[in-house]
C-alpha cells in the first residue's frame, strides 16, 4: 500500500505521485493535511489555500482508495508533548536555516502518517528536494520499513515548478519567476559541458536570478543529496538547489546534477496560462 502525503490545493504535481503509485501499488492512501507544525511564525498557515471539495474531486478522479483528512485537534489533540528531531546540517542548513523549526514540524507529521497508515511505500515530490533527503533519513532511523520513492518535478509549460503557493504569485512575479528554472538551466547546461567548479555553476544561476529585481535569494548550493552539506567539486547526483523569496511568497527549485535535463523555459506560455490559469 502506497501513502502520498500532501498539504492539498492539488495540482499535477500531486497527481505525477498519485498515479505512480497508482501504477505501483495495489492501494493508495492520500493524505491532505495542512500541518500546522511546519509553519514558521508570520508563515502562510492562514492563507494556505485549502480547496478541499475540488482536492476530493481530482482524487475521486484518480481513483484513490482512500484519503485521510485529519483535523488539527485528531493529529494534536491538547497535551500532545511529542516531535520528531532529526539532527545535524541535514536539518540545520539551507531551509533548515531560512525556517527554522520547519523540518521538526515535517518529521513529527510524517512519523504520525506512518503510524497512521502503515504503507509499504512512500511517494514524494525531487522538487523539495532537503524534505525528501530529510524522510528517507527518518524513515531509515526509526526503522518503519517503508520504502521511500522519490518523484521527479513536473512544471508548468513556462518552466516553473508546479507549487500550490504559485497561486500567489501576480503575472509580473510570475514572469520574473521564471529566473529560477532559467537558472537551473544554464547551470545543468555548464555542467554538461563539463564544469565541475561549484562557484561557476551557482553563478550561472545567480546571473539569471539577478534578471528579476522582485525575486530575494535566500540561496544557492550544490550539495550531497543525502547529507545536504556542500560539495567542493560538482559531481552526477549532487542536487542544485535554490530559494529565493517573491513579495507574497517563497520559491524553491532543483535539479539533480548528471541526472535532470536543463529545465525548458518558455515565458511565452505564461500568457497561455493567465487566460486559464493552471492552478498550482
Ligand atoms: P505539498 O502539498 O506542497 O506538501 O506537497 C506534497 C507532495 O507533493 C510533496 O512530496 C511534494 O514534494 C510533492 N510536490 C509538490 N510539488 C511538486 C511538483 N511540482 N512536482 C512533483 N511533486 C511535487
């Protein structure tokens, strides 16, 4: 049986692991669970979009055995006292470091969908790329069994990686957005060409960040995928990452080094996408 844990407000990112694990497992739970926890302070936690009737609906669509919507009082209901800590620079670097308290909140959420659910095998999204090495560590430690399955990103037609929080974003943020897959991809391109130095390929990114005045770096590395400290040389399998803040929200983005092909950026389709806006 297959867990696919997500927050809600679907888009096709959520539905690339939903039918994965479809494909691979002869049942599939979704959870749609926005987890207070993983909230910093001055976070989106009231603004998240919770479009549950229409989440119900592309699930029903799926065809998913069944869906797990707790209430905030069933997963920490008063006197709960217990987190989940993972430690070390895995937790404690890059988004561990921009929102702290973040990852303890995805570790003690994802240890009680475990024990909730039971599954053999767990899907989640590249596209969060430290969460993902941060649960296949967990799922390791406490000897729960499951198989983590990790899945690769799906974009948008502009190049941008699906989010629920893209609905924050305006046309121009949306259009200036873009420098993040932009980068990703002439970074991918020099790595393929043979450049190894990490300096040169965080500044093919930075580069195109600098295009767009709206969007804050927080950062970009390249880093060991499991440990998630900073490789000298670059090198296949290292993970790309970058975060940078827009005015209503922030961008995460990644590509796997030797792996991914160079993001495909078409700011053309943008305007293809304002007139029926893809959610997500
Ligand atoms: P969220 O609802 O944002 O917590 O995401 C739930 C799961 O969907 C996580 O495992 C995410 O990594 C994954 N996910 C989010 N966006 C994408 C995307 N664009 N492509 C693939 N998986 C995604």
């Amino acid at each position: 049986m297959a867990l696919v844990p997500t927050m809600g407000a679907l888009h096709r990112g959520h539905l690339s692991l939903v039918r994965r694990a479809r494909a691979e497992c002869d049942a599939v739970v979704v959870s749609v669970f926005v987890n207070p926890l993983q909230f910093g302070p001055g976070e989106d936690l009231d603004r998240y979009p919770r479009p549950l009737e229409a989440d119900l609906a592309l699930l029903r669509d799926e065809a998913v055995d069944s869906v797990f919507v707790p209430s905030v009082e069933a997963m920490y209901p008063a006197g709960s006292s217990t987190t989940v800590r993972l430690e070390g620079p895995l937790v404690t670097g890059l988004e561990g470091a921009h929102r702290p308290g973040h990852f303890d909140g995805v570790a003690t959420v994802v240890t009680k969908l475990l024990i909730a659910a039971r599954p053999d095998r767990l899907y989640i999204g590249q596209k969060d790329a430290q969460q993902c090495a941060v649960i296949s560590r967990l799922a390791a430690d406490l000897d729960t069994g499951v198989e983590v399955v990790v899945c690769p990103t799906v974009r948008e037609a502009s190049g941008l990686a699906l989010s629920s929080r893209n609905a924050y974003l305006d046309a121009e943020q949306r259009r200036q957005a873009l420098a993040i897959p932009s980068g990703l991809a002439a970074a991918v391109l020099r790595y393929d060409a043979g450049e190894r130095e990490v300096a040169c390929l965080v500044a093919a990114v930075e580069e195109e960040l600098m295009r767009s005045p709206l969007l804050q770096p927080d950062y970009v590395a390249v880093v060991d995928p499991g440990s998630f400290i900073p490789v000298a040389r670059a090198r296949p399998n290292a993970q790309l990452v970058v975060a940078g803040k827009m005015p209503a929200v922030r961008l995460l983005d990644t590509v796997t080094l030797g792996v991914d092909r160079p993001p495909l950026v078409v700011p053309e389709a943008l305007a293809v996408a304002g007139r029926g806006r893809e959610q997500g």
